[in-house]
C-alpha cells in the first residue's frame, strides 16, 4: 500500500509558515457568469484539470492520494482560494497535482478556474 503525503484530505497543502496569509487572501476577480463560464473552458480545456479531477468534480481514484472531491461542502468551506491559487502554482508535493499556472494558465486564468471549481458544491455549472 502507498502511503498517501497528506493523509487527511482536509489537511492544507500549503507550507503552515504561509497557510494564514494565504487564507487572507482573496480572489481578486469577481465572481461572474461569465467568469464561472472562462473557468469551465480552462477546467475542460487547457488547464486540463478534468484529467485528474473529473467532469463531475469528484476526482479520478489513484493509488495513495485520490485528487480533491470538489464536491465535498466540508472542503470548499475549508479550502481558501488563496490556498488553492498556491497549489496551482507550485502543485502538491506527494501527490500527481502538477504546477499549472506559469506552465499550462496563466494567474489570471488560475484565478478564473477557481471561480468553476467553486461551482461543484453549488451546482451553478449544471
């Protein structure tokens, strides 16, 4: 069996010296239909999220550490975007999330697709 890096999937993925100021800090775009609607295509599209994490947001099972459910009410409370916009950036060590901003998106693109993730527990994307 593989031991998973983060065995408690509410745990962050952030370093703790920087999870507080990442908590703090806001998505700086509005939240918009058609941003929700950018963020879908970068999901789908480029940002190729939907490999790991599913068209219904729920994750792909792996071996050791299945990604995020985005799904989970308990997560997206939980998580800010901050703290995701950091791992879209520097990806999750022990874990297949890869860097995707200044590789595959953009930072405002980032900023975008965390605007679609945070439609999964709403359901506004369906």
């Amino acid at each position: 069996m593989v031991e998973a890096f983060h065995p408690d999937h509410y745990e962050p993925r952030v370093p703790s010296e920087l999870l507080e100021e990442l908590q703090d800090m806001d998505n700086p775009y509005p939240f918009t239909p058609e941003r929700v609607e950018a963020g879908q295509q970068i999901y789908f599209g480029k940002g190729q999220c939907v490999t790991c994490h599913n068209d219904n947001g729920k994750g792909v099972e792996r071996p050791g550490h299945s990604p995020r459910d985005f799904t989970d009410p308990k997560w997206q409370e939980t998580r800010t975007d901050g703290e995701l916009m950091w791992v879209l950036r520097n990806g999750s060590p022990g874990t297949e999330m890869p860097v995707r901003v200044g590789k595959v998106i953009s930072e405002e693109e980032g900023w975008t697709v965390i605007h679609f993730i945070r439609t999964f527990s709403t359901g506004i994307q369906q």
